[in-house]
C-alpha cells in the first residue's frame, strides 16, 4: 500500500454503506464502525482466526479486515467502508 492508497482509505474514497437492524449487506469492505452496541449474527472476515459473532462490540470500535458480508442484530448501526 502506498500513501495515495491509504489516503483514499481514509478518506473513504470509494464510499460508505450504513447498515442498520437485521438487514444483510455483502460486498467488499475494509472497516466497519459500529455507531451504537453491536451484536453481529453473521460477520465474514477474511483470515480471521475465531469468531466475532454474537459478541457485543461497543459502540465506537472499528474493526478492521477484508469484510464481505455482515448481519447485525435489531436497533443495531454501523457504518461499511467500501474497499
């Protein structure tokens, strides 16, 4: 990765997805920024070794990874950065 490509991550050049409730979002994503207390029922990461499903991730982290699909639980939102 080079300066130009992490300056176009951090300005999240290639968009945002907001998810929100149990709706699935699939796609390809770098981070995900959790705006309340989220419970992931589905969360497809590459390589990761273990699980974050059905975990409460306070509000304000940001998990960072190849993230193709998320599926959080009710009066849950989040932010995807496209990547």
């Amino acid at each position: 990765m080079n300066i130009s490509d992490l300056y176009n991550k951090t300005v999240a050049e290639k968009g945002l997805v907001v998810g929100s409730n149990t709706e699935s979002i699939a796609g390809s994503f770098y981070a995900i920024h959790c705006l309340t207390d989220c419970t992931f029922t589905t969360l497809n990461i590459s390589n990761l070794t273990g699980s974050l499903t059905g975990i409460d991730i306070q509000a304000g982290s940001i998990i960072y990874g190849k993230i193709t699909s998320v599926t959080a639980s009710n009066n849950n939102s989040y932010i995807l950065y496209k990547g």
